[in-house]
C-alpha cells in the first residue's frame, strides 16, 4: 500500500478525523446544519482565520469550487483561471453546470500560477467587445497548484489588487490549501483574505479526511442564499454532522497543517532523492506534496511493474521519455519514499 | 433524545453502518469508485433486486432523485408526480437544475399517491399541445409516499403500464423505500422492476446510515454516461468507499429491513395509542413510518413544552386544531412512544 | 381568410408596421441597436407610458416573457403565476431555461385571475420550508388572461401589494396588453406601474406587428445586465431597427389600441350574436379579443367543414359538447364575424 | 453611408428580400411554421443542397449555432473550435446555456482554421482524463473563418475524418457560408455534407437579409425534438412565414451567392488597392468579405476623422500601429472602397 503515489485521495482517513466521526454519532441531533457541530465549526474557522467566517462543509472539491464559484459569477460571466486549472481539466464541467453557463478562460503559465497582466489583459479584451462577450465574473486561484507550486502572498495580492481594480471577486481552490499554508509559514488569514482572497475553497479530503471540504467565505453578506444553492444541488446533507466533525477535527490543534508538513516533507525528501536518479528530471519547484518527473520509459515501465502506482501525466509531452506524476500525502511513509527512489535508481543501471 | 419524532434524519447511525465506515478505512484504494466495496455494492445490489444493476452511490435523497431525472427526463421534459411530492416541495428546485429546466406537473391526490387516469390525462393535455407544451418526460413515484402511505405493487403496475404507453420511464423516490418494503412484505423485485419501475432512489440515510443513498437502473444500459452527470454535480466522491460500505452494511443481513420494520412497528405503536387519545385524529393509513396526526393546538403546545420535537405541518390545515408529523425510526425506542402517548393523553384531560 | 378564428397571430402585418419596416431600410446603420430607431423607441415608450422606461425590443412573446423572468427571478426561484398562464402551458419549459430552474407554482383560478391571498399562502408555505423549498421570487400576471377576462386596475394593485409585502417583483405577460387596456379604459401608466408592475411583455405581433415584442422596464435600474441576458440568448438582433421600427409605428398614433379595439369589438359582436344561438354557451365574460364556447360537437363539427378554423379546447372539457376558442383580431372583418354567427345558427335547427 | 466597413450587418436589407417579406403579408395562414412559405423553404432547401434537409429558421447567429450545438452536444461535453471562434469571443455565452453547460475548447491557429490533429490531440486527452473530463462533443468550424479565410474542401474532409473517429459530429458556422461557398466555388452539397458537415448555421442577415438565418441539418434524423429547444428558447416565431419568405428568396436565383460574389470581390478590390498604400499591410490571405489591415495609429485616426467606420481590433497587437478590420458587404460599391482607398493612399504622405 506505501507504493501507491497516485494521488493523496487514495489514503484512508487520518484516525483523529474518524475518531471525531464515531463521536459525532451522539444521540438525535437537528438535521440540516443545525447541530452544535456544525455551529461549532463556523467559531473554530472564523477563530483560525481570525476573522468571521461562514463556512459551508460539502462532500467534494467539485462541489466546493463549482458552488463557490456561482454564487459569485454571473450565469453570463467570465471566470479567469489557469488553462490546467482543476476546474477546467478534471471537474466534468461542474463550474457551467453550476452557475448555468458562465465560460471558463484559461491563462498559460507554466509553473501553473497566472499574472495579473493576464488578467488585466482578459478583462481590456472582455470590455472591448461588450455584451457580445461574458462578462469579467471573477478569477480563481488553485492554491497550491496543479504543478505543485505554490502562490507567493504577494503574487495573490497583486492579482487580486487587478481584480479589484475591475470589480472581480477572487476565489481559490484550496484543495490542498493546507499544503500551500505549510510551504508559505504564514498564517491562514495572511494566505487568504489579507491579500485578497473572497471565498476559499477548503480540502480535507486530500489530507486525512474521509469526505469533507468547505466553502469559505471571509464575508459572510456574500454567502446570502449561498444555502439555497447548496440545497438544490443535493449538497445539504441531513446528517451534516458528520462532515462538520470531520473539519472540526481538521482543524484543531493544528492536525491540517501536521498533515500537510509531512505530505510536504515527503516530497521533498523524494524530490532530494531524484537527484541522484540517472536520467529523471523534476519539472517543477516542488513546493507542496505534488512532483512532476520525466523518466524514460523503461524507467517508469519497471517501476510501474514492481507496483509502484502513479499516473503517466499527458498534459506533458517530454522530449524523450515519459512524464509521471508522484502524489505525497500525510500517510506517506519516509520507507516509502525511499523503496521507490531505491527502484527507479535500480532501473538506471 | 428519545421525544425527537421531527424526522428519521435526526438519528445517529445504526452500529453495523459505522462500523462498517471504521473498517473500509483500510489501506491505500483507488479513488472514484475503483475500489473493491463499489465493485461489491455492484454484486450486492444485484444479488437482492435478482437483476444485474448498476448503483452509483451518493450522498443526499436530493442528489439522487435529481441525477436520475436528469438522467431521463430531456432537457426540454415534463416529470409527472404528486404534487406535494419531496422533489416538489422539498428539494430546493433541484430536478429542474439538474434537467436543465424540465418542468414538474403535479397531480393531487390525498393519500399521497397518483392514480394512472392522471398520467394519461396529463399526457393527453401535452400531445395536444404539442411542442408549446413540455415534452412528456417521465413519471415518478414517492414510496413511502410523502404521507406515510404505500403503494401497492398492483398500483404501480397500472401507472408503469399508462407510462409505457407513452414511452415514458418510470423512476421512484425511494427515500423510504425501506419502510415501504417493510410493509409490502413482498421482494425488491416485485416492488420495483417487476412492476414496471425502471430507476430507484434508494435510500439508506433515513434508516441508520451516516449518508448514503443510491440510483439504481435496473436496465444498466439507461446508465450510459451517467457517471459523467455525478462528477459534474460534484457527487463523484474521491473517497467512494465510505459510501459504499454503508450501503453494503445497508443491504447485508436484512438491516435495512430490520431497521424498518421497527421504524415501522413503532409508528404503529403509536397509532394504536393515538386512539385511545381524546382529540387526536389520523389523517391517513399509517403503513410506513410517518403519521400526520390532528391534535388540538393546546395538546400540540403542550407537548412541546414537553420538549417533545415534531413539525407542524402547514400544508395541511384542519378544521380546528393543527395538524402535526410524527416520524419514527429504527433507533425509536417502544418506550419513546409510550412516553409520548402518556403525554398526550394526560393533556387531554 | 376571414374564416380563420385560430388565433391572433394568424393574421398578417397590418399596414402602418409594414410601411415602417420598409422605410427603415434606409441605408447603414450601427447595428445591435445602436441605431436611431431603436434609441427612438426609448423615448417613444416612455412618453406612452409617462416615465423614463428601459424598452428591449425581441421578437416573440416567450423570449419576452422568458428574459424578463430570468432577470427578476433567482435561479433557486419560485415564480408565482395562474395554473394555466402562457408559460406554465405553452412555452415549452422557456422560463425554467432561461431561469436557470426556477420553479412555476401555478394557482387555480377560474376567471384566469389569480387572488392576492393564493400568494400570500404560498409565500407562506414557502417560508415555512426554508431553504428546503424554492425562494419565492415574483409574481407574474397574464393581462389579457388565457380566458379572454382582464385584470381591473385595483386587482392588480391589490395583488402588487401582497407581493411587495414579501418583497417579490411583478411581471405583466402582455402578450395582449393593449387589448386589455383598450377594455380598462385608463392610461398605460395607470394599468402598469401605478399599479405595482415592475416589468412587462409588451407584445405587439398578435396585435398588427410581423414579430415585434418588448421587454419594458418600469425601473431601469432593474434593466442591469440585462442586454446580456438577451444577447447569450441570440435575442439582440443586429439589424435591430427592423424590430424597433415595428414598435414605433405600434405604439404612434395609437395603432395599438385602434388595434386592439376593433378585435375588442368583433369579440363583443360575436359574443353578442351568440345569444342567439340555442346550445351555444360563452364560459367567461368577454373582456378582450378571445371567446370560449361550449358548442354541441355536430355544431363544431360543421363549422369545421365549412371552413372555419378554431382551436377545441382540450383544458376544458364541458358536460356535454366540446369547447372551442374562438379569437378575433385587427384583421377580422365585421362580415367574418355575421358569417361564423350565421353557420352556427343554422347548425341549431 | 457607403464609409462604413464596420461590418456586414449595417447594411440595410437588398430589394429582392425585402420584396419577399412584403409579399409574404398576405392573408391568414397557419402559425408557427404551419403556413405554405415554411414548407416551401424545406424544399428549396433540399434542392440546392441536393439532399432532403431540415431547415428551421431563426433570427440570429448566435441562436442558430447556440441551438444547432445543443442539439448535437451532451451537456456535460466538449465543443471543439478556433480560440477566436465567434461562439467563443462574441456570443456572450450562448453555447454554454443553450447545451446547459458544455465547455468550448479552442485550438490557437494563426490562419482561424483548426487542424485535424488539434482535435485528435484534444480528445486524446480527454479519453485519458475519463469523467474527470467534458465528453468530447461535436465539432464545430467557422467558415469562412473569423480572420476572412476559408476551408478548402479537403480541410474540412480532413477535421471530419478525424472527427467521426471519434464518434463526434461536425457543426459548421456559416454565419458567412455564402462568402466561403463564392470563394470555393464548389456546391453547396460539396462544401458541407460531402465533406463531412452534419449541421450548418446558414447566415442570411449579414449578405442582404432583414434578420434570417437557419439551422440545416442534413440528416433529418439528427433534428429530433430540435423544434422544442427552438420553442423553449422564444426562437420560434408566430408569424414565421416572415422569416422564411427572406430565407427563400436568399436562396433563390442564385442571390445569396451574387451577394456574396460582390462583397467577396470588393474585399479583393480593396486588397489589391491597400498594395499600394505605403505602411498598410495585410494579415491574412483576403478569400471571404474580411480584411484585417496594420496601419499606423496616425492613418487610422485620419480615416476615422474621414467618416469611415471600422473596428480596431484588440485582438491582435501589432509591434507598430494598429489592426483595423474591414468588412464588406453585398451593398458596398466600389466607389465606397475606391475613396477609402484614396483616403489612406493621402494619410501615408
């Protein structure tokens, strides 16, 4: 099992968090986010992020971000965001779905983090043509990002002074926000909404929870009906509880950001160890628990059949050789780092 | 917490469903359904409806009634129901988002439940109108009904075979599904394809799970691409196997009829003792696990300054008095019931 | 030609909108409606309706309706209307389309005139469910309803006025606005916004035009954003002129209720000379250009094969016999009108 | 007038059309494509593209390829075109509401023409994203292109070879069908269904109509239920003989292609002329009614002092100066291009 490198969903829940579901199974509670805890999660984020907060738990990332995102763009708007942009690539078109047809416009970078000049650009082009065009709707960050780089809180500042400067929300993808946050050192509302951020998109479930995310927004007045959305999109769950204990737990006594320290040392760690690997090449600074290496065939072939799971990454097309993507994650084990930096240094001779 | 009688949401889960949660915590699987539990729910299933199905495993009734109508009704449809059906009143406009606009045509019915003369009026009305009107899309049927009552399997016949007629598909809310087999008595089969019902929304959340409620085809091949319609609401769960094993736990070893059936026998329970209450007056065969009983507004007051937890059921408004809901659950204790009719009792005095 | 009662948009263009679109084929023009008619029409309107208004020229009845809707109603939205309004029955699921999903809840109402206190108890219930159910979200009125009846002034207000209580827009489906105003009597402004609509369908095609209808904006602060709505739905002409051009010759010179008051009075002299045919029965007081009949079936047979086309009425399906809609227009000749009376009495002996 | 070269829609509507729409005000006839012109138009229709057809009209671009892809692409799909395609840039979101969510993916190619491999390239790497991905849904080209070139025959056999690999239909947006056909000079048949076309927006309003385009699909099977999303979307007029008259005449005596002959051959005059304008410089090969055109920003601004009207077009920088699009039209005389000719010749002096 320490060989499965494919992604960080494939672990199982970190005990603290089960632990926190088994006791949440207490007695008749009122259903529908009406719990205690439930109310108690919102007093835990807005003391985390040091301001009031109004939290939405939800059961997946999609969901988080594509219900996010609707509540603060237009149905006819625009929403800028990186071209490999989860919620372009991997959400199954969630974000139209959900806000009834607002367009997703991809920039390139890439090291995965957009500019404000691109912004800006977008938005000059977008009021050029008018009402023939979307509207400029919002942008949206993916902290850390696809390529497992991490956004500076200065370069979220300074896209989100470009965003307001056209009157744009900014959202965030946080799914693995926690592993951002153990790279940065800063804390939660310095990564968030002291430079900028309107609603984040929080994961757990990539980092030790069984099923829990959260939509975050800084100012609760942008969250009105925010409710209703999550209803009709069969996201209320009546036994909320259960999730909110989930992000409870996360929360508490710093278990998201041990987590992520650890998911994020491993890939260091691995990282450190590719060095030494004949012929593999990172692609990407590698700043959160996500690595990026182009290995030859046989290499990737070999450690593929020795049961190391990983995905090929065909978004890359190396010059020779293959592209792989090695997901670390809080039940990484240092061994298993080391048997497959073993291996793939084993395929080179 | 045993004078809770507002909904069968509001109890924890039963003990083999969360242990069955603690337990899939097992290791590192593939994520998105590609585990081994998704695959048994797969046999499971099948082996308990006598039929190859495929079951696709989310988190909310609302979720599964609005994918499987999405997955039938065309954009432009009409689905046919009861009027004070729980997609009707209670699900937020979710079957209208998730079709994209397909319109709800309501029958009424006192007892909860549609008669097929409705059906073939309402599709009648459409094919007069043509294409000025929305296109007949589907039927779908609420068992339990929204009222407490069942429909028989001869009833369902009749309107799966008026559907037929028309081309139309037939799916069934089965948030109470259970409850309603309890009291049938007669196989899933019988109670579903058997008779006619092409998709099920199975759920398991109102009867002891954490949440976990299913859409089961019975005809696999009405499934094509639906998966795609789960991902993009967000209900594709990276972590799939915690849903899965609730299900599982659901369906092994009769709990989910067990459970019921004692759900069940407690509404009777307590229909039984209603008689005996100066006052107190049914409104409709108890068959399931809700009563809908009249009750002065002095008694209803009374009992909730009791500290007794029910609704007041504003879609229906007596001649004097109130009218109030009353669910029982499998966790309702025979004890719960009697406290509660002793109470009732005594304020009639 | 004359024999044709089917409906008012059988008729051709009458002739001072034909002129008008031939003389606004004069030379280049901006397009999108920037041209000089299209600002015109602005002016033209608001004069008519003794208020600065915001027009949006289209080109049906649907669009027209559909867009307004869209634009005051949330996508998690109830629209209040009667159970039997044009876009419950016969616009193809267009307001849940273009809502997004909003939810029609339709009330009966014989005359086609809903009552302020059906929308008061909706909203009511509606309150009641919380976010379990759709957002209450306007109030829509069709003026001249299905049923040929009219709205009086103080219905309207006292309707407005329920609907402000709970904060809900009003819309007008004018589809035959003028036709209503003709039988009011009183000013446009005294049937609209003095009266509490916000925003109304003004058509203009069932009345004289080729395809001309309008959105009016009684408040042009709620037009936001609404070009946009309009353009995604590829309802922003680029030779918009041909459209605004329509609706200036309509509303000049009073062409629409010239219009509209000699459609008024051939549906008064038909409902008259009706009198005097034995068996034939008017089911509501004629109050603008539609009549509903109950005939003997060989009477509306015959008048079938001589020739006269009329819809059968399948929404209303009388003891004994059939109804028939019979509609009149700009375009019916007095003569028409004797003749239909003529065979139908004859039929009788 | 004759100074603007802004677009093609400004013009007014040609004499032959016009004369078709008057002529058409005839008498009582059928609604809603009932009458005898609709009917007329499938046959006309299906003879110049030597194939039975289905043909609706519709009043605008945008509707006609916003309907035709949401006919032919899932909701949860991808929508294959140019970067800088019309439906991406300009038709303010309309593919994306009209299919309910379906995501547009736009290839970059210098020339506005997409190349097979992009496509295959792209659904490669949906197929190996799975359901994380938008289903690969249709594809769609511009011709002539949004740059003023054209496809040859062979190019677009070659996208739809590669297309129907994959199973995916081809939709052509001919908003200047007209234009490229004149270019081609192939038949109607040779340019879209023998090369593979399922599904032409065939524009009428930017070569001489009033507001006329249709949708053609050339397998009559593929437009089930098509009248439906086109009623539900308000694009079904009642009075569509008013549309069809303009459709038939365009397609009459060769009038469509004169038109675009004329405006094709002034765009050919203008370029030969911009030859000898010192500092104007062509972007792309002149095959269709479009020039984009690099001058010094000190030229444009003379010419705009003159009274000519064109775009600057943003969308492409240029190291020096300013892009301007010229656009010619049916109406456009050589005369008008002889003085702009002039005009800029002075400007470089």
């Amino acid at each position: 099992m320490g060989r499965n490198f494919s992604s960080d969903h494939v672990a199982p829940a970190c005990d603290a968090i089960l632990s926190a579901v088994n006791k949440a199974n207490e007695g008749f509670v009122t259903s529908y986010g009406g719990d205690e805890l439930t109310a108690k999660l919102q007093s835990v984020a807005s003391e985390i992020f040091e301001k009031q907060v109004a939290v939405f738990p939800v059961i997946s990332g999609t969901a988080a971000n594509a219900l996010a995102l609707s509540q603060i763009v237009p149905t006819f708007g625009a929403i800028y965001c990186h071209e490999g942009a989860h919620i372009v690539t991997d959400e199954g078109g969630a974000p139209a779905f959900f806000t009834g047809g607002a367009q997703l416009i991809g920039f390139p970078a890439a090291d995965g983090k957009i500019r404000p000049e691109q912004l800006t650009k977008a938005v000059a082009f977008a009021e050029d043509l008018g009402i023939h065009h979307v509207k400029p709707g919002a942008v949206t960050l993916t902290q850390a990002t696809e390529w497992g780089t991490v956004y500076g809180v200065e370069e979220i500042a300074a896209i989100s002074a470009a965003a307001r400067q056209h009157g744009l929300p900014v959202h965030m993808d946080g799914a693995r926000f926690a592993n951002a946050l153990a790279h940065l050192g800063c804390t939660p509302a310095e990564a968030t909404w002291k430079c900028g951020v309107d609603v984040l998109s929080l994961g757990a479930t990539k980092n030790g929870a069984l099923a829990a995310d959260a939509v975050v927004f800084f100012d609760p007045a942008m969250a009105r009906d925010f409710e209703r959305r999550r209803k009709r999109a069969g996201h209320l769950m009546s036994k909320l509880r259960f999730v909110s204990a989930q992000l409870i737990a996360y929360l508490k006594n710093d278990l998201w950001l041990n987590n992520a320290r650890h998911a994020n040392a491993m890939a260091l760690r691995m990282a450190e160890g590719l060095k030494a690997v004949a012929g593999a090449k990172l692609l990407h600074p590698v700043q959160a628990n996500e690595l990026f290496v182009v290995l030859s065939e046989e290499s990737a072939r070999s450690l593929e059949m020795q049961g190391f799971d990983f995905y090929r990454w065909s978004l890359h097309k190396p010059a020779s050789g293959v592209t792989i993507r090695l997901v670390t994650c809080y039940a990484t084990a240092s061994s298993d780092v080391d048997e497959f930096l073993a291996a793939a240094a084993l395929n080179k001779r």
